[in-house]
C-alpha cells in the first residue's frame, strides 16, 4: 500500500516536471553558472520529502558512501556548506586530540590572498595567522617557488584552493608539506572531478573540502563535504561537525558502540550518558536528507557534467586563441585535468582597454561575467575595517591597520588579478550557441577598441 502509494505521487511529479519545469522559457542573458536538475533529482526530492525523515538519514549515508567511492578516499562527511567544510577542515586540526600536531592560537597557515573569504576565514576565526603568498598569473594558484621563503617555525599548515578547477603545483605543495611537517588542506570547492596524475584532487592532502552550492560542479541546494583516509581526522571532523560530541552513533540511532553507559569522561561522573559527552568546540553543520537525495542523483551525472565543461573551456581557448596580443588564456599545471568551474581571462597590461570596460560591455551584451572573488582579499572591507594579524610571504607580523600601497606591492601578481582578470562561464547549460556569442561578443569589443586607438 505505501509503496503503490508513493509510486503515484512520484508518477505524478514525472508528469509535472515534463509538463512545466522542463518547458521554463529560455533567457536571452549567459549566466556563468548555474544548476541543471531533471526529473530524477525531483523523484528524489520526492521520495525524502515522502520519508518524512527531516535530517540526516538514508539518503545522506548514500551520497557520502557513493562521494567516497567516487573520490577514492576512505571518509566523505557532508556538511551544510563548502564554506562549513573549510571551517572544520580548520577547527579540526585545533583539536587536542592531535597533541603535538595540533594548531594552537598564532600559529601560521599559508594561504593566498586571492582567494573566496571563506578559504582564509577560518584562519582568522581560530585565532591563527594568515601567511599571504603571492599567485602566478595563468594558473592563478599560489606561486609555489614563493612559498619556502614564507615558511617559518610557527608555520604549521598550509591551506589552498585549486583556482577554478584548475590544481596547485602538487608536487612542490606536498614535498614542503613533508619537509616541514605541515597540515595540508586542499579546498577543492571549485574542483570536483579534477585530477592530478589520476588522482581526484581534494585527496592528496590530508583533509579535502567541497561545495555542492548551485553554482558548482554538483549541487544540494546549499551543501558540501569534507574527506579524508585519516580515521583520527576523520573522527574529529565528525565531532565537530555534529556539536563536538564524543560519540559516534549515527542521528537517530543510540548505543552502537556497546558504552554509551560506561564510560568515563574528563570530570563528568562515571557513566554519564556518551550521546551528551562533548570532546570538541563544534557546531551542528549537518545537512538534511532532502539534500542529500539531491546529491545522489546529481552525482550519477558528474562524469557528464565534467565532459560538457571541458568541451566549453576549449572552445572557447579556440575561438580566443587568436586575441592573445591582449588576453591572458588560462595555463594549466602540468599533470592536471582541469575540471573547469569557470574560463579565466586577463587583460593584458598594454592591451588598448581595460577588464572594467571589457566586463561593462560583455554584461551589457547580456554575458555574465564574475571577478576572481576576493581579487587582493587585503583591500576587502573584511580587512581595513577590522583587527587583523598576518604576515605577507617573508615580512614580519603585520596588523589590518597599517595596510598600505607599499604592503599591497609585495603581492603584484594579486594585484594584477584584481585589476586585470575576471571569468566567464563553461557550465553544463551553456550550449555552442552560447560559447560562440561569448567569445563573439569579447571580439566584437576588440574591434570596436582598435577602431577607436
């Protein structure tokens, strides 16, 4: 009776999707990003909703058991953002369950600062120091030859995204990571499916995080993940993630480990219950199973999400690849298979325009257009109107308050981003049609600026 019940229901969304959300009339304006869901992510939906289970459950142990697999690591933990998963990548490593290993207040962490606020964020949320190193322009990653100089013996971890899909330099990143006994976060926010040498990025460091927000390569709705093969990290994450408890039971279920009344715990008397014993300072970043049901079928459909993206970025390197006398094309590392969130461009320095007129005249031409986050995170609001330490590759422990032109010059390559570089979209959606008006469209401009030199 239940099942032949919920099969109607579901027939009957089938039959709504086909008839109204797969005929949405089509806009004139080419966003850079975007979802692309079917009728199979709103049967899930369906079949969640129709549980009535309302947080973590079947579907949620589905989606980080397949996320794992297809990532070939040990443990995915979903959580309510990439931006959470990138907080606990974080505030995990300041557990004192890692004793000697463990990041305490004013240790150093490299990052760039080019980079989403939410990459250096948790840095400053854990009372920790941000070291700023430079990028390189066309990978627009952290400039690895740069980062050795900027390594000191508070420096315990380093911390960076693969720009847009596009990997750090792998190998240099984690020989200095070995050298100098650092935590290696990689916030693969923006790279899901990308590969280094065969392996999915995200997973060579010790911790990987991941977005599923709708402009990524998969999407929940708001969701993410963070992985490890390190079961001590991973059963740290996972306290942190669900309030900081000590136990491990799964929501909903109690006792799995056979001592929930036998224990004892810090100066809590003998056998208080585990469910309500805390290790950790954390939070409740979990997501729901409606979410997680999203998941599944979005990632059943990722190798052909990536594929559709690949296809974009190069017909666009095509179409552009003659106006190099003013553009910077995108580099990619060697060994890296890009999985392409988005197609960078520079203007170049001598070039008879600037980004801003190309990128007021590509929106103007209804073509979206974003810039790369942050640009110099150090000129953000988030920084000249607060009270913040940090250091710039080599120089000595510097406040938020004495930022100058003279400290902004010790990262020209960030600056160059900032005033130089933007993007435009490769995702699923965008069909030739829309590649084609995209890279028209910028050559029209170049045009109509070399008429006017």
């Amino acid at each position: 009776m239940e099942e032949e019940l919920r099969n109607r229901v579901k027939e009957a969304a089938k039959d709504y999707y086909r008839k109204i959300c797969a005929q949405k009339p089509k806009t004139d304006y080419i966003p850079v990003s975007g979802k692309l869901l079917g009728e199979e992510e709103l049967l899930n939906m369906i079949d969640a909703s129709l549980d009535m289970w309302l947080t973590s459950g079947r579907f949620n142990t589905e989606f980080e058991q397949k996320f794992a697999q297809y990532l070939n690591v040990k443990y995915a933990l979903t959580v309510n953002s990439g931006s959470s998963a990138n907080l606990l990548a974080i505030s995990a490593l300041t557990s004192p369950k890692l004793k000697s290993k463990r990041l305490q207040k004013n240790d150093e962490v490299i990052t760039t600062a080019c980079a989403f606020p939410t990459t250096v964020n948790p840095i400053i949320q854990n009372g920790l120091i941000p070291v700023f190193v430079d990028c390189e322009i066309g990978t627009y990653n952290i400039d690895a030859e740069k980062i050795e100089e900027a390594i000191t013996p508070k420096t315990k971890a380093i911390f960076l995204a693969h720009t847009l899909g596009n990997g750090f330099d792998i190998d240099k990143i984690t020989k200095l990571a070995e050298k100098y006994n650092l935590w290696l976060i990689e916030d693969s926010c923006d790279a899901l499916g990308a590969e280094y040498k065969g392996k999915k990025l995200g997973t060579i460091g010790h911790i990987g995080t991941f977005s599923f927000y709708p402009a990524h390569h998969i999407t929940t709705g708001e969701g993410g993940s963070i992985v490890t093969s390190d079961l001590q990290l991973y059963k740290i994450i996972k306290s942190f993630r669900d309030w900081g408890r000590d136990c491990c039971c799964p929501t909903g279920k109690d006792g799995i480990c056979n001592k929930r009344f036998s224990q004892k715990s810090g100066n809590l008397p003998f056998g208080y219950d585990h469910k309500y014993t805390y290790s950790n300072i954390g939070y409740n970043l979990k997501i729901t199973d409606w979410q997680a049901a999203i998941g599944c079928s979005q990632l059943d459909k990722l190798n052909y999400f990536l594929e559709i993206r690949k296809h974009n970025a190069d017909l666009l390197t095509k179409n552009l690849y003659d106006l190099q006398d003013y553009f910077i094309l995108p580099k990619i590392n060697e060994g890296i298979k890009s999985s392409w969130f988005g197609y960078l461009i520079s203007v170049k320095e001598n070039a008879p325009f600037s980004k801003q007129e190309l990128v007021e005249y590509l929106e103007h031409n209804k073509i979206g257009t974003r810039q790369l986050f942050a640009g110099n995170i150090l000129r953000q609001p988030m920084f000249t109107e607060n009270d913040i330490y940090f250091r710039i590759a080599a120089s000595k422990l510097l406040n938020s308050k004495d930022l100058n032109d003279d400290l902004y010059s010790l990262l020209p390559n960030t600056e160059f981003i900032m005033n130089n570089t933007f993007w435009v979209g490769t995702f699923p959606a965008l069909k030739n049609e829309e590649i084609n008006k995209i890279s028209e469209t910028i050559r029209n401009f170049v045009k109509l600026k070399y008429k006017n030199i």
